[in-house]
C-alpha cells in the first residue's frame, strides 16, 4: 500500500473518530464552538472557491486538496451530528424498556423503587425518584444537551448547558 493511501485512511478514521467522540466530551466540544467553528467555516469557503477556480483552470492538484479539505470538513461535522442523532435514538430505546420494568415494579410494589437494581439500571441513564408516584429519567445526549423524561408529563424534555 503507498503511503498516500495510508495517509487518507488514517487521516478518515481519526476524523470520524473524533467528530464521533466530540459531542460527548465537554471540553473538546466547547473549544470546537468558540475556536473551531470560524476556522473550519473558513476554510470549507476558501475550498470552495479554490475547488471553482479548479474546475475552470483544470488544475489537478487544487482540485485534489481542495476536495480532500472539503471531504474531510463535511466528514467531521455530519460525523458529529451522526453520533449524537444515535445516540439520542438509542438511549430513548432503552428508556421505553425501562419505563415499562418501572410500571411493572409500581403495579407489584404499590410505589417506584428507591434506586434500580442490577437488573434494571441502564448505563447512561440516570434515575431519579421524586415521589413515591413520580420518578425522572435522564440522559446525555451531547452537545451539552440532557434528556429528561418525567412519567407525570409523559414526555421528554431537552435542557442545554444554560438551562
């Protein structure tokens, strides 16, 4: 294999691997909003235009950075919203389970439980008791968003970072 190819395949799977752990570490997310996002704007532009000016001037190797930029730019961003969008999905899908053990235990025991047990605590999701008729699901879902679902409403809720 030529070092080219070795190059973009490592150069893909870290960016994929990054725009797919980004959402869910504050830090990292945080510095990509107020020191990235102008950046990589900018760029993804200048592509662009360097890509136009390409085609017309059959330029090979513009045309060849200018799509690599551009690939790998749309790649970490729809990477990101892709692993979020996921995630979302897929920790909602457990709640539903959750939900219906947790309705299951209120008709045997007369009350929610105090905590989960082993086999009912889902990874992810926190669970808290309010009442002894009212309990509150929540979960990350990145991008400094939380899910919070409350079996009085019936429905799920999103708070962000300032909420």
């Amino acid at each position: 294999m030529s070092k080219n190819k070795i190059f973009y395949i490592l150069l893909i799977g870290g960016v994929i691997f990054l725009g797919i752990i980004t959402p869910f570490v504050p830090v990292i997310h945080i510095f990509e909003m107020f020191f990235l996002l102008v950046p990589l704007f900018l760029c993804f532009a200048v592509c662009l235009f360097v890509l136009f000016f390409g085609l017309i001037s059959k330029n090979r190797k513009q045309k060849k950075y200018s799509l690599l930029i551009l690939n790998v730019i749309i790649l970490f961003i729809s990477t990101q919203l892709l692993s979020a969008y996921s995630v979302n999905k897929f920790q909602k899908h457990r709640c539903k389970k959750l939900i219906s053990n947790l309705e299951i235990y209120k008709i045997e025991h007369k009350c929610y439980p105090e905590s989960l047990s082993n086999e009912l605590n889902i990874k992810g999701i926190e669970y808290t008791l309010l009442t002894c008729e009212e309990y509150k699901l929540e979960f990350e879902r990145g991008f400094l968003v939380r899910e919070v679902f409350t079996n009085k409403n019936k429905i799920w809720n999103s708070y962000g970072w300032n909420d």
